[in-house]
C-alpha cells in the first residue's frame, strides 16, 4: 500500500506492506484523509528551537480518516467488515489502508459520504464542545477566530443556530474569505490587522471561540463585553495578564475534545448525534476546500500553514 510519513522535514510517499489491526483495533481502507492543524504544526521546526537536532527518522502523520473497514482485530465488537466509519488516527493516517483504535471510531450514516464525514465530524465535535463551554445565550454576539478553518466555519453556524444575534468572523484575509463566510451567517467579517481588530469599540461579543491564539490571545480577550466568555481551543498559546481578565470581570477556558471524550462519554456521544442530525436536515454544512492527492500531502499542509483553505482540506488515497 501507499503511505506518506514525514522525513527530514519532507513528506515522503512509501509504499509499504498493509498492517494488520490489533486487539481493539480497525484497518479501514481509507477514502477521504482529513489534514489538521495540529499535525501540520507537530511536523513545522520551531524558529526559536535551541535543543538537541530533531530526530529524522521517518514519523506517521495523524489525521481524521473515513472509509470503509477491511478487517478487525482480536475482540472487537460492534464493527464488522464492510461498515462505513470515520475517526482519528493517531498513527499513519495518511495512508490507503489505517488502523483506527475502536474507542475513536464513529460509524457512519447513510445520509453522508466519507468526505462529509471527515470534513463534519472531528472539527464539528470541537466547535459544538467549544461553544458548549462557552454557555452561549440568545441575542449574543459571537466572535469567531480562525473563521474559515475546518472546526471554525462549523463553529459560525452552531453559534448561529444556537440563537446568537450577531456572528463576527475574523480571519487573516477577509478581502478573500468574506464571501465564503457570510455565505454560511456571518454578519460582518474583519482581519488581523484591519481597522475592527481587535473590535471592542465595535462588536463587543459577549464569547469569543478561538482557534488561533498566540499574539492575538490578548487582544481576543480585550475585546470582550464586560463578563464575556473566551474559549480557547487552538494549539497556539499565547500570554494574558491578570489584569486582562479583572478588567470587566472576564474568563478564559481551555477546550479539549479528548478529555470529553474520556471522562464524559455521554455528552460526546449526545454531541455526534446532534451534529449528524444538523447535517441530515442540511442545517450544518461542512465545506471541503480542496481534495488534494495523498501524494502530494505537502500541499495541503502549506494551504493550511499559510491559512489559505475555507473549509477542510481532504487528501484522497
């Protein structure tokens, strides 16, 4: 089979025997490969990295993968040959054959294809969890960071099916995603480094959703209503001071799927349920960027290095 694993700062198509899934394990033939952030910035050289060199050795790539299960492994229940699944793969998921851990697999519904099923599932979990946390309430403003990514334009329409009064969508190039993004509810999109940001005389949002982080943390939070909700569910961090969060009575909370998913399956559950609804009723649109080539994976991940992509990027065995 094919695969590609990262080498010396390179992504390099293999092409390698099929692995054998293990006990509580999948091997699904993959048909739609879902690119995240988080693997792309896992596999990007720090520019301050001051440490031993980084080891070359060929890595796995993670990443959301649907398709259809070839075989199963040792006591497994509840799959069989021939099921439609998705889930995170934490090994070679950029691969025409994966191996999915059972407790990260979903089965999937006849209403969606394997593509929806990467570009809905993984990023619609974390926006619905994020905006969960944030305790939205109806005639809110909402302001959504990282607008156009995979998780954040799922995250502008549950926070406008949630009853938010205004949604505001920021993004690094609004010129280029503002109609994409109000095609999908957003009522007004601003930039980075435009006139709006960091948008408290403007927009105050009651709760920010943020999928950047880093230097734009701060002003994030600075631009909060007084008592306002920031919830951040980026990789990046970025630094706040006590005084960010006294003046005006504010919070942040860090959102993470995983510890959802291990301490309180219920709600996780309730979650996924909720958001193949949303899809079936054509009330949640999950949009693909692009479908790119597994050998050319090192083209989707510069879409989403340079932040290039509205929707999900998807690699196609």
């Amino acid at each position: 089979m094919r695969r590609v694993r990262h080498t010396a700062e390179a992504l390099t198509l293999q092409h390698v025997p099929a692995p054998a899934p293990g006990p509580g394990q999948l091997l699904v033939r993959a048909e739609a490969i879902g690119v995240t952030l988080p693997a792309v910035r896992a596999l990007t050289p720090r520019p301050d990295h001051t440490g031993p060199t980084p080891d070359t050795a060929p890595r796995p790539v993670a990443g959301e993968v649907a398709g259809t299960v070839e075989a199963t492994g040792p006591d497994v229940t509840g799959y069989a040959p021939g099921d439609r699944v998705t889930g995170l793969c934490f090994g070679d998921a950029y691969a025409e054959l994966a191996v999915l851990e059972v407790a990260m697999a979903s089965p999937v519904p006849p209403t969606a294809t394997a593509e929806e099923a990467v570009a809905l599932l993984r990023g619609g979990l974390v926006a619905y969890g994020a905006l969960d946390a944030a305790r939205p309430q109806p005639g809110e403003t909402a302001l959504i960071t990282g607008a156009a990514s995979g998780a954040g334009h799922l995250a502008l329409q549950l926070a406008r099916l949630r009853g938010a009064g205004r949604v505001v969508a920021a993004v690094s190039d609004p010129a280029a995603k503002g109609p994409f993004l109000r095609g999908l509810g957003a009522d007004s999109v601003i930039g980075y480094d435009g006139p709006d940001w960091p948008a408290a005389a403007r927009e105050a949002p009651a709760y920010v959703l943020d999928a950047v982080g880093g230097e734009l943390l701060a002003p994030a939070v600075r631009a909060l209503a007084d008592g306002g909700r920031l919830i951040a569910y980026s990789s990046g961090s970025g630094p706040l001071t006590g005084h960010d969060l006294l003046s005006g009575g504010k919070t942040v909370t860090g959102f993470q799927l995983a510890r959802v998913a291990r301490d309180q399956p219920h709600r996780y559950t309730a979650w996924r349920d909720e958001l193949w609804r949303l899809h079936a009723t054509g009330e949640l649109r999950p949009r693909i960027a692009a479908r790119i080539p597994l050998e050319d994976a090192a083209t989707a991940h510069a879409l989403l290095t340079d932040r290039a992509n509205l929707g999900k990027v998807l690699l196609i065995p």
